[in-house]
DNA sequence: CGGGGGCTTGAGGCCACTCAACGATAGTGG
DNA sequence: CCACTATCGTTGAGTGGCCTCAAGCCCCCG
C-alpha cells in the first residue's frame, strides 16, 4: 500500500546503510529568508526548531503562504531543480538539511526512498487541494476555524497552543486581511469558542474544539 | 533528476516487461460520476476522449474544483486508499483505467515506476499551490485570464480552442459566480482580447495571448 | 521614556455576490 | 418538422461581506 507507510517524516530516514548522507544544521533568525522562489533547489529542510513559512508572490506584492512549517516537518522538497516558494523563517529557526543531489542518488536504487518522497508529495498534495477548497470557497469565520483547528492538531501539546506566526501571516495564508482575522478571532472569542491567554495576543488557550468544528463546514 | 523525466503522463508507461497490467476501456455519458470523493480509490484513469471534473463538495452544496482533466491527463491517482476528489464527465468521455493494486505491485520493485509516479504527483502540486496564488490572492479579472491563458496552452490546437465546461463549472474552479465570469469574459471581449464564435459561446477564437497576458499577474 | 511594529477597532467604500428577468440553445415528444 | 420545455448564459439592479483607510492602544526594546 503507497499510503500505509508511517507519517514520520523525517530526514533521518534517508540515513540508509548504502549511501553517506550527511544531515548538516543551520540556524535563522526571524525573519531570515532560507530559500527563495526560482533558487536552485539544492537543499532539503526539516525543522528541529522553531517555525517556516512558504509563500508565492505576485508582482504588486499580494502574498500567498502555501504552508507553515512546524517542528518535524520536511519542506524545500520540490523533486524540481528550482524551488516553487520561498521560505522564511518566522521565529528564530533551526533547521536540519541534506544535500538533494545526495537524496536523488540513493533514489536511483532504492525503491523505499522514492517511496517515502512520494508520500510525502501526497501529504502535501492533500494539504493543497484542502486549501483550495478553503481558499476558493470558505467564509472569513469558516477560514480562522480551520485555521484553528489545524494548528490545534499540529501543535497543541497541553491542551493549549501558542502561535509562532504573527496576523499578517496569518492572513496572507487564508487569503484575507488582518483586520478580518482579527475581527473574526475576536468574534469566535466573544463567542467563548476561544480563550486568550496574557494580555499579548498571540497566546491562545482552552480552545472548544467541538464548537468550532461545527464552523468548519 | 527527478524532474528532468518526460511529461508523457500516459498510463501505457506502465505497460513494462515483467508485470502484466491490463488497461481497460470505459465511456461516460455527460455528468456521469466515475468515482466518488472517499470510495475505494481502486483504479487509476487516463481521459482518452472528452473532460472531466475533479471537484470537493461542502456540506451545503458549495463546490470547488480542483482541476480538470483533459484529453491524455492522468487522474485518479490519489497514492491513498479512497478517492479525495469527487471525478465526472464533463462531456461524454472515454477513459482508459489500470487497477491501482497492479500498479503497486510494479512499484514494489520498479524503480523508474515509481519515479514516474512521484513526478505525476508533483505536477499535480505543483498545479495546486498555483491555484491556492489564484484562489486566495488574485481579482475576478485575473482568474479569468488565468483560466484561459492555461486552456488556450492545455487545448489548443489551431490557434483556437472550444471550452468543454460550462460557466458554473468555470465559476467552481476560479472561486467566483457564473455572473461574474461571464461579465468579465464580456469585459475581456469588449477590449479586444477576445473572440467568440458562433451564437454559442461555449466557442473561443483568437486569444489575444499576449495582451492577456499582461492582465495575469 | 521615546520610538516602532503589531494588533485592534471603527467608519466608509467597493468588488464580487445575490436576486431577478430575459434570451438563446439544445433536447424531447407529438 | 415544429412547439414545448429545461438548461445555460447574459445582463441589470441592488446588496453585503470583506477590504481600505485611519486612529489609537499595547508591548517590546532600545
């Protein structure tokens, strides 16, 4: 089965028996820009700490961010000679990478590892195709809750999660404008849906995940 | 390279020495469903004659499409065990299918089987995080330059082409209304851009390519 | 303490949507 | 062959959801 392998999608299972692949570390501060679009693509990424953004621009400066990148997760994998977005670093990031040449190699043989690139060009095909519906087709509230939802399954640890990445980008992922979010974040607050926590608002807690599932339509 | 493979997306690849695979025929009346979103994902399609709609569906009738596929596309191929797109005949359509369980048998030890395999799926992202550009961050008139930039490269033939789909289903994969791609279709005609032809316009003659161009950010 | 960036909040505007009517086309049955 | 009908597309009028513009607050950080 393609889609019955593990979602461990980590570097670290490219380290095989028969090649040498050496996983290197960087680290970027907020802000940095750790590949931009149309670059060569001669790295593959995970994050070992802290947060990425990947986005598209258009000439007038309008922002799409494809993906965030959290902790564990693989980006800059194009299986293309040039990356298709450019990544940022959102907070001070450290990040693990690989030579691509040095994935293809392997590739070449071992049947596995073309395997794994594969399922992981799916979960990210997935995720695109549930943007696009989100995107092209969801109110402003119906956007923030899923939105929420999604960070609350990749990040929350303790019952509560705390947002690396600041309103614009939030935004420019959900294809609205600050003032939006912000206007429907609060609503959802004023709903009680939603608890912030310190009087920084990029701390949120006790979000009612059942509650806001019935916005995400 | 992983992408330096040749665009020839055709199922008939497939067909190598040592497996035996079985490509099938089938035809479908215009509107017919040929999967579901989340059934069985158990064959993999090739449009031979005609068009199809892959599309995602909210609870209340709300409907993004996520691309079309047209004659010599491959579709279907989801690498999961159930469909995520809902697939129809957009016009009566004929269809060449393999058995996904084939196909994975022949991937458990071709290399290049597999490697075509991650090249589709990444022509398939790849389509998708453009899209996500278009549905979350470009204008009416934008997407619809962008919808007839991509048909005039996918179909045409003599310096014309006839659009297959009709103004929902354009409106469903833009993001818009029926009422608001006609009138910017309307617009793009009334500066020159475009032709129609004949009374029915589902017809398109002469695209001024590169005027349009322009107009797609 | 002063400056700056991020966030909020309000007022007003506009782009795309909604609602509606009508025309054109294709398919159907007499 | 011709009504009859359903569907699709166009066009206009009016609305509304989200955007734009602007002001002010809060917090961080020098």
């Amino acid at each position: 089965m393609f889609a019955s392998l593990g979602r461990s999608n980590s570097l670290a299972k490219f380290v095989v028996p028969q090649a040498r692949v050496t996983i290197s570390e960087y680290s970027y501060g907020r802000g940095a820009e750790i590949f931009g679009e149309n670059e060569p693509a001669d790295y593959v990424y995970e994050v070992a700490a802290g947060a990425v953004r990947s986005y598209k621009l258009l000439s007038d400066g309008r922002r799409q961010i494809g993906a965030f990148h959290l902790v564990g997760d693989v980006f800059g994998l194009e299986n293309a000679v040039v990356h298709r977005f450019t990544a940022e670093a959102i907070v001070n990031t450290k990040v693990h990478l690989v030579r691509r040449e040095s994935l293809e190699l392997i590739a070449q043989e071992d049947v596995v590892v073309v395997r794994d690139l594969l399922n992981m060009t799916t979960n990210n095909l997935q995720h695109a195709e549930d943007h696009m519906l989100l995107l092209g087709r969801k109110t402003a509230l119906e956007r923030v809750a899923a939105f929420l939802l999604e960070m609350d399954r990749r990040l929350t640890k303790a019952g509560f999660f705390a947002l690396p990445m600041s309103r614009r980008d939030i935004a420019d992922y959900l294809g609205l404008t600050i003032e939006t979010v912000s206007r429907e974040l609060h609503h959802l607050h004023d709903r009680g849906i939603l608890g912030f926590l310190s009087s920084n608002q990029r701390q949120i807690v006790l979000l009612d995940r059942d509650r806001l599932a019935e916005l995400d339509l």
